[in-house]
C-alpha cells in the first residue's frame, strides 16, 4: 500500500473513523488519501455476516482500479509487501455462536492476534507500519500493546477516546506497531 505519509499522523486522520464505522469504513479511509488498498478478511465467520458489502462500496464509489477484496486466512491470498497494514481484529477472544453477526464481530479464536502479528512482518515493507485498534474493556489477551511485544514490535499508543453509548462503552485504543 502506497500513501501520503499516513503513518505520521495516525491520530488525527483515524479519530473520525473510530467515531462513526471505523471498522467497516477503514478502507475507504485509506483510498481518500490516494492509496491502493486490498481489502482481506481473515477468517470465514466475517465473510459470512457481511457478505458482499465491500464490493458493493467498491463498485458504488467508482473504485474499482484502487481497491480489492480477498478472502483467506489471514494473509494465505496475500502476497504483496504493504508500507501500512490496518487490522482491526475482533478484541474478545471466543467462538461466536452461527448467526450472531454481533458476536462474529466482536469474537474471535484466541490464536488470532498471535498468527497475525508472526506473519504481518514478511507483508511489512522496511519502516512500515501496523495500526491496530483495541476496547480496553476486553483485557489483555487481544491487546496489541500487550501481545505486540512478544512478537518483536514496538508498540505506541496514539488515540485514546472514551465511548459512552453502544455496545462498547470504555476507553478504545489506536496503537502503531513498528518491527524493533
């Protein structure tokens, strides 16, 4: 992914986003500032509650050169080397029961954070960066800023907001991963 420098001010560029539909929202965010961007989902039960939405924002905004979409586990489809990789991981760990698309969006397998951050460094360009999102209130075991150092990356912590309606209520977290 090629970009305008959007690592540098991840705060001020990603606080809008974190507000509304941050999550479904990301890669649109990331083609407003002239990137290319290659839409992944990382394991079937995202797929399966949110079929087709994202070719159908791709083809309705005209993007069709920029943007794509690739299903797999996690990074199996994905070849290519990426100065910035956005995951937003689900922050609680468990299985969700079928049909549950809140529960899919917000579970998943324990293992998850800990097979991404062992192979996002062979997609991470030199100097590039993972930004990750977190809710404080689903503990330490899907934290980046726990889980990220284990596996060699820096972890800074450039957002913090609390969210006092919804469903997650709590301070939600924007960190940067950097390979030490």
């Amino acid at each position: 992914m090629r970009a305008r420098n959007v690592s540098a001010e991840p705060t001020r560029l990603l606080k809008r986003r974190l507000r509304s539909t941050w999550a479904r929202e990301r890669g649109l965010w990331a083609l407003s500032w002239g990137c290319t961007v290659l839409l992944g989902w990382c394991f079937p039960t995202f797929r399966r509650w949110q079929r087709g939405m994202p070719e159908e924002n791709i083809e309705q905004y005209g993007l069709t050169d920029k943007a794509s979409v690739r299903q797999g586990d996690l990074f199996e489809t994905v070849p290519e080397t990426f100065d910035c990789i956005i995951f937003n991981h689900p922050f609680f760990c468990g299985v969700p029961p079928e049909g549950d698309t809140v529960a899919a969006s917000m579970l998943a397998p324990e293992d998850l954070i800990h097979r991404f951050l062992e192979q996002a460094p062979s997609h991470l360009r030199s100097g590039g960066v993972i930004v990750m999102p977190f809710y404080t209130k689903a503990g330490t075991a899907n934290d980046p800023a726990v889980q990220g150092p284990k596996h060699g990356f820096n972890v800074t912590t450039c957002f913090r907001a609390m969210s006092n309606s919804g469903l997650q209520t709590g301070e939600i977290l924007i960190h940067e991963l950097r390979r030490i």
